[in-house]
C-alpha cells in the first residue's frame, strides 16, 4: 500500500516520510465509512531528544516521533502509533488533545496512579488492543475508540 518512500537527513535527525496511495469507495470497499485519503501523510522522525526517557515514541499529526532507529522495523509500535494518527484526523486533530488531557485528568482521579490513568485512556486502550492487528486499520469503523470508553 505504501506508494513510495524517501528518507533524507535534517536536523542531525532521520526522517522518513510515506505516502499511501489514495483509495476510494469507488474502487475498494472499507468498513470504515471515510476513505483512507485523509491519512496521506505520515513522517516519521527518529530523535532521541524530543522525548522523554520513558517514552519509546509519540504520534503528534502528522509525525511519529521515535525515539531510535531500531523502532522503525517494529511493525506493531508503528501500527500502534498509526491508530493514534487515524484518531488525530477523525477527531480534527486539537479536539483530540482536548479529549486526551481531559480524559487522562479523570482517569487519573479515578485510578490515582499516572500510568494506569494513561493505560485506561480509550484511545490508547484501543491502540493497545488492535497494534497486533496490522490491518485493523482496514475495517476500523469511524470513532472506534468510542467502544473503549468504559
């Protein structure tokens, strides 16, 4: 599916960009009632800077941040990672970080604990349940993570 791919050096960083190709309903059926199309781009940046030390990699539209290389060939980190991405573009990107922080701010009164707060966050629980499934993103319907809610 992957239509090309570049890889270039900025930054004293690696980033990788993709680009799918673009699917419509005309040509190829989905369960998900939106094309792929709105998921064009994804770069991805391996820089062991921008992120904390706990932290292996980070989604922030359009960019999957890595941590290190090596994550680049862990298929299931990146499929997890683009769950997080298709979530981002359903939820117009700022409407998810809003929902992100607030639902993490509630489960972390109810859990008291900050991992366990992010651990139960619908959407990572839904990014967590599915990364295994590299063609989750194939039939995932629109707003999936709603089924994580509770």
């Amino acid at each position: 599916m992957i239509l090309f791919c570049k890889a270039f050096i900025a930054f004293g960083c690696e980033i990788k960009i993709s680009v799918f190709q673009f699917y419509f309903f005309l040509w190829e059926k989905h369960v998900t009632k939106i094309p792929n199309s709105y998921l064009a781009w994804m770069i991805v940046w391996v820089n062991r800077f921008l992120l904390r030390k706990k932290f292996l990699g980070m989604a922030l539209w359009p960019f999957i941040i890595l941590q290190n290389k090596s994550l680049l060939s862990d298929t299931v980190f990146i499929n997890h990672e683009k769950i997080h991405l298709r979530q981002q573009a359903e939820m117009l990107i700022v409407f998810f970080y809003v929902w992100y922080v607030f639902e993490f701010l509630l489960r972390w009164i109810q859990f008291k604990n900050r991992y366990q707060a992010y651990k139960n966050i619908s959407f990572e629980r839904e990014a967590y349940t599915n990364e295994k499934d590299l063609d989750y993103l194939k039939k995932r319907s629109f707003w999936g993570f709603t089924k994580y809610l509770f």
